[in-house]
C-alpha cells in the first residue's frame, strides 16, 4: 500500500490488548489519523467496586498516548498502588490492581456513564484529552460479557483472566449479551463504505479479544460481502503467544498451538494472513486454507518494529484490495 | 463523673470534623467502648464523580483509627496524590482533593451503599476494619445537605467550604431534605433510654457540624425534654476558630466572634458550656444566659489534651445530672 492509497481508504482495525495495541500504535504513526479507525473489544469489561473497567480500551489509549506500562501490558507507566494498599487495608477485593493514576480513568468513565454518556463517548473525550487523534471506539455501547466455560464451571472473563491467573482449563466461551448488542453504528457505517481500504485483525487473543467483536450482529456478513479485503496478524508466534493465555487455550480447546491453527480460526474470513519469520515452514499449509500469507518480523519489541509490521501490514493489504 | 458512672451511663458526643473528631478520640480513651456512641454531621457529605464523600464521618474515623493527616484536619496521614494529577491529566475536576488511600474509602462505601446498603451499615463496617470500638454512626441514612446562602447565592456547602475557600460573605443556611431526613434511628432510642448519662456536643462548627444534627425530626424536642445533661465545649477560643469558618460566619452573620457568641446559639437548649481558660472573663456573661460554666483547658494539641478535656468535660456534665 502506498502513501497515497492510505490516504485515501479507510482502515479499519480490530483490536484487544496488549499486542493489538502495539499494532494500532504502529498504524496510528505511519497513517493519516482520519483514515484510521480503532475498534476495541468490550467483552473483557466488567464492573469492579462499581466502576466500569474497560481494559481494553485502556490498554488502546494508554498505548496511542504513550501512558502505557510496557512491562505489565495493561495500565500506566510509573504507576503506584496507595490506593490498593488501603483498599486491602478496608477489607476490600484486592485481586484486581488498580494503579492510582489508571483509576482516574475509571472514576471519570464511570461517572459520565452514569450521567448518561456512551461508552463511545467517553473514549472519544478520553481520547482527546489524551492527545489521541485516531478514532478509538468501543465494538459497542451495548454490554457484552465474556464467559470462559472451564473445568471450574462458567467463570467471568476477568476472574477467569486475573483473579484465578487463566489456571482452570478452558472448554470453550459464551459472550453474554451478544445477541442484544448492537455493533458501533459508525464500525458498521465504515465496513459498508466504498472508502473502505482493508481490515485488519491486530494480533490479539482470537477467542476473547476479536471473535466477540466478529459476533456482533451483522459483522460477519458485513465482512463476507465487503470486497476490501481482510488480513489478520498472527497473535502466536513459534507456539507462543507473546502475551495472554491465546497459547493455553487453544492447546486446552484441542487446536494447533501455532499460527497455523490461528489461520484455521480465520478461515473462510480473512484474505490475507501474516506470520513471523520463525513461523516460514506453515506458510503452505495456512495458503492451503484459502487465503494469501505474508511472512514479516511480527514480534514488536521498539517503536520501529510496530511501525515496520503496520506498513507492511498495509501493503500486504493493499496488495489483495479485490475492487 | 467517676469511671463506675462512666460505665453505667451511655454518652452520645455529637461531632462534626476536626475539633469534634479530637474530643471524641479522647472521649472514646477514656470510657468504657460500649458506652459511647458517636454521632457525625452528614450534611457536608456530597457526591463528586459519583463518589459518596462524608467528610465528617471519615474525619472522625481517621482520628479514632488514628489515620488523620494531623495537618490538613482532613484525609488520612502520608497521603499522596496521583489519582488527583491524572484526574487533572484527563481533564477532571481538581478542586476538591482525594487522597489515594482517601479514595479507598470512598469508593467502597459508594459501592456498597449502590448495592443498598445503608450509611450506617458501611460506616459500622468500616470503623470495625479499622479496629474502632465504639459506635460511630451518622446522624442519618438519609440525605442532608448544607446550602450556604452567600452574597453569590447559594452554595452547596462543599463548593462553598473548598471550592471556594469560605470566600464568599454568609447570610445563613439551609438544610436541604432536613424535613424529610429521619435521625438515626439508634440516636434516638440512646436519646429516651433511661441510661443516657450525657450528651457531649464537641468544639465543632455550630452552624454547619451541630445544627444539621439538632435539626432533624424530633431531636430538638427530645433534648428539651431528657433529664441527661448536655454539654456543649466551646469551637471559638479568643475570638478565634481553631480550624475551619466558624469565626468567619460568626462575624458575618452579625453574632460576637466569642464563646459567648456560642453559648447565646447554643442558649435554651445547654445545661453546661465548656470554655478556655483564655475566655475566662466571658463566663459571668455565659452563666446569665442559663448555663453552666467549666473553665479549662479546651485547646487540644496532644493526645493527653484530648483525654484531659473530654475527663473534664464528663465531670462537669455528672456534676449537672438532673435526677
């Protein structure tokens, strides 16, 4: 893809946390702002001492904003945990860290949405007032709840996640509210535009970070029609997964623990698939599911390397565009 | 009052924030903990980024747990103040300061409250985490809030108290929902029970910190009406307020900047009016309005000056027993 073609489509990405954050950060660097579009996923949102938690979405603006702690993947850089320590002092949960300064956000966000405001609201004003110039948007105002079916019984996304450390092994997930959650109109007003340049699928947790997002009603029709096309980055890389239990689960869900099986996740959806360097050798066998590969350096470790793996994400993209 | 009448008969000190809260840590070391209830102003308490604050409950709960941040009379020791500087960073209001230890009680008592529990329920709760042995509760379950009437109009008591700084000149105050609010169901039961030895009303705000409490439905009636003594310790020693507006509004509501000026609001309804040695030459003044005086020491620097005066305070209020 070339400068001019960025400037002139839209993109359109889909990510959960960490690894796709690191993704839209690189894209939000080498791209015009007004021609991309960062949609996060909401199913890993939950309410914790009635606040509105939206870890995703954090990690997102955190990254864009350069706030991010690189360290823990979530939450901010130079932290501290005063507020925690008294919490646990009260007798309150302590399983979930909130950092001092990450919980400004999460007052704020509640409070608007308690007055009224939509979670895409809120991450607009967020955005803005952290200096972010790309869209950032929920999936959808709508809750949708992430539900991790495992040998312990249906454990909410975020006990599952922090609280039990991703230990129980996992049969499969429910997204609650799915099926009343409507896709974010303006996620739905890009995937039919004719300005639609590609989507990309950053490289995050398949099952809990993009599929909700897939699931939304409509999305997958829409994707299935658009003639721009759509490439997914390789959250798995030599069998594991960079961050997250991406790895874990799909050993204990009866997958391949490789790209290859990430690829078989995807089939049928995405055009174009990219992979590492160390991954070369399942090249063929992810082309035999039907769709183009693109062999890169996916592991993001400097701000070049997100900077690097977004533009030849784009060309890759723009090198299947079908129209 | 001797310690067997201490531990036959039940004290309620009414408290608002910092003056009230150092009487009644004396008080409660030096009685008998089943033996004194301790009942705080609500009517300061607002709500800010949906948070439910009480100032005058935490303030007490700080001194009895020894926590209070002995400088600024509000807030807990050693605190610090990212939550406050990332609120600025997100474009949040920051003119009313909470700590980062500070929040954990206010987020989990919004939290709780929000789940229906009662005021009285968290602030019972959370004195028990804090290894607080007498009963502190609220004057009520139900909302009470101070409006300051000013020359800019009225004020929320808050906005006038911190926001900005007493500033604005006094004309008088309401009390929004007093009508409606009933008192703590166990004041009042204390209030008619034959074992009530005394009622304390600490070196508070007379206008703000004790009317609220006299005000609700009924108190005024029962206090005319017990044959316990009460006791009120003077806020203003030598023309001054030892801390916060009362000598301010004093001035600006046309009343004598004194004790005297105290007893006179506190006439009709005090058996007993605690002074400082510095007001001496006011008590012929103050006994012609028809109470009792006891000159001490009422400025309260150590721990030993708190547990003196509320010893003192006992004394003089046993030496006025009507049966």
């Amino acid at each position: 893809m070339t400068g001019h073609a960025a400037s002139r489509e839209h993109i359109i990405a889909l990510s959960g946390g960490v690894g796709g954050a690191k993704l839209a950060l690189g894209l939000a660097r080498i791209m015009p702002s007004e021609s991309l579009t960062i949609i996060a996923n909401t199913a890993d949102d939950f309410v914790h001492f009635g606040l509105h938690i939206s870890p995703d979405i954090d990690t997102v603006l955190y990254t864009l904003a350069d706030l991010a702690n690189p360290e823990t993947g979530w939450g901010r850089r130079g932290e501290t945990w005063e507020f925690m320590g008294a919490m646990g002092g009260l007798g309150g949960e302590t399983w979930f860290n909130l950092g001092d300064r990450d919980l400004a956000l999460h007052v704020l966000r509640t409070n608007k949405l308690n007055q009224g405001a939509t979670l895409s609201d809120v991450t607009a004003e967020m955005a803005h007032v952290m200096g972010i110039h790309v869209d950032v948007m929920p999936m959808s105002n709508d809750p949708v709840r992430t539900m991790v079916r495992t040998g312990d019984g249906l454990l909410p996304f975020q006990h599952y996640f922090v609280r039990d450390r991703c230990e129980p092994s996992v049969t499969g997930f429910y997204f609650d509210g799915i099926d009343g959650a409507r896709p974010h109109p303006k996620l739905m007003r890009h995937l039919i535009s004719r300005d639609l340049g590609a989507i990309i699928i950053c490289p995050s947790n398949p099952f809990v970070s993009v599929d909700p997002i897939l699931q939304l009603n409509g999305v997958r029709n829409v994707l299935k029609e658009t003639s721009a096309p759509i490439v997914a980055v390789s959250p798995i890389i030599g069998g594991r997964a960079i961050k997250g239990p991406a790895a874990k689960m799909m050993k204990e869900l009866g997958m391949p623990v490789s790209a290859l099986g990430v690829a078989g996740f995807y089939k049928d959806l995405v055009d174009g698939f990219v992979i590492d360097e160390e991954d070369e050798a399942s090249a063929a066998e992810i082309e035999a599911l039907g769709m183009s590969v693109l062999i890169t350096r996916t592991f993001m470790q400097s701000l070049e390397d997100r900077e690097a793996l977004a533009a030849a994400t784009l060309e890759f993209a723009a090198s299947l565009g079908k129209h």
